[in-house]
C-alpha cells in the first residue's frame, strides 16, 4: 500500500466538494475501477444484517463527507481511497489529526454518542464509503448485542492512533522532529519497501503536512530541503524516497 506526497502545484487549485457534488456509479471516480468489486472489510460489515442497512456511495477527490460540529446523522466506512480527519480552532487555523485508509470507520463515535462530530472528514482521492444512520446502527446493534466488541476495537484503534499523533506533536521539540517522525510513520503505515529504500507516493501537500505538524508550509519545505540535502529522504514526480531510515529516526528523537 502506499500514500503519497504530492506537489504543491499540482493540488493548487482542488474545488473543495460538499455531499451534494458526490459522484455515484461514474467509473471515472477511480484511477483503479478494481477498488470498485474489492470487498470491505470492516468492524461493522462483520455483523450480520449490516450489508442490509447500510447504503453505498461514490465520492471524489475533495469531497466533505462531514463537518466538525455538526449533528452526527451516523457512521462513514472507508471502503477504499484516503480521507482526512481535521478540527480547526476558533481563529480558523487547522489541524489534520488523522488519515483514515480503508476499513476504517469515520464518526462512529460521534453516532454512538449522540454528540456533534468531532472533526471534520475529507477525501483525499477518489472512495468508496458505506454509510450507515444512527438509527439504523442502533437498531442492529440492539438486535446482535453479542457485536459490540468489534465497535469498541475500533474506537480504541481510533484513540490510540490519535494519541500516538498528540505525541509526536506534544513531545517533538522542532519542526524536523515532528516531520521525521509523520514520515516514519507514513512509511510503516502506506509505505512499500523498495531496493533503495520506502517509496511514499501520497497526495499530501506540504500545506497539509504542515496541518499535521503544527507548522507553518514555509518551514515544513525547509525541514524537506535540509533531509533531501542529508541524502535522508529524495523526492521526485510527486513521490518520495525514504533512503535511510535510521537516519530519520535519528532525526524524530534527537530531543530524546
């Protein structure tokens, strides 16, 4: 599997797209139209009945599948592609706190509680998602109470993945840290290990890197620069090249 660093030239100018501009049954939604026939596997399609009251729906690239603080109507599968998961503070700065891949379940706690979503869910590329009400949900986990474990793993995963990310903000004293430490764990998570090293083929920009890191673009292009110039990292056509990946770690613990 693998994710991806895309130029910043390249994603200029992506139309953001609410749920009324989603695209269902248009084989032009995916670079790989295998993704389409591709089963998904997920906590919740491994209860029985969930297929019945579940709906699917084909989104593309930039498409808003919910927004922070809004009711949450109910639960988002990945089925396949990417999305982000942001929350922004009252001043509008932004903060991507999640990259969701297929399989993963985006507003489940939100639907379960009652409460508001608590980020907002964008698509990096083009998805498949099955979406499922909170009542509908409710329903079925009444009728196969026996289920809710699978529900409870996966909000776990989800908050362990959330904690692992505060950390690397919280506990990195430099930009390079906390930019090491993204790239390795993009590279364990999407990463394909090559002959010359973990090759990352992703369609974050360096905005959207900096979003993730607490930082401004200007300097997460510098910190970029100066791995390039270590021979640590080497990016190209939209992809990037981890070459030495002790030397990264080296890098994400130097504060250590």
């Amino acid at each position: 599997m693998v994710i991806a660093l895309a130029t910043e030239e390249r994603m200029e100018g992506t139309v953001m797209r609410g749920a009324s501009k989603r695209t269902e049954g248009d084989d032009g939604d995916f670079e790989n139209s295998q993704a389409r026939a591709l089963p998904c596997i997920s906590p919740l399609h491994a209860i029985p009945g969930f297929d019945q009251i579940s709906r699917r729906k084909f989104w593309s690239k930039g498409s808003t599948l919910f927004v922070e603080g809004h009711a949450a109507r109910g639960v988002y599968v990945l089925c396949a592609g990417r999305a982000k998961l942001s929350i922004t503070s009252a001043e509008g700065k932004q903060l991507i706190v999640r990259i969701a891949r297929p399989g993963d379940l985006l507003g489940v706690h939100a639907t379960l509680t009652g409460h508001c979503y608590e980020a907002t869910a964008e698509t990096f590329a083009p998805c498949r998602v099955d979406f499922v009400s909170r009542k509908d949900l409710l329903g079925l986990l009444d009728r196969q109470k026996s289920s809710g474990l699978c529900l409870a793993i996966a909000i776990s995963k989800e908050f362990t993945e959330f904690v692992e990310h505060a950390r690397a903000l919280l506990l990195s004293v430099s930009a390079a840290e906390k930019l090491a430490r993204l790239l390795l764990r993009l590279g364990d998570e999407f990463g394909e290990l090559t002959t010359t090293g973990i090759r990352l083929q992703t369609l974050l920009t360096h905005e959207e890197i900096a979003q993730m890191i607490g930082a401004s673009r200007e300097t997460v292009t510098r910190s970029l620069n100066m791995l390039k110039r270590r021979h640590v990292i080497r990016a190209k056509n939209g992809d990037l090249m981890i070459r030495n990946r002790a030397a990264l770690a080296a890098v994400a613990q130097a504060s250590g």
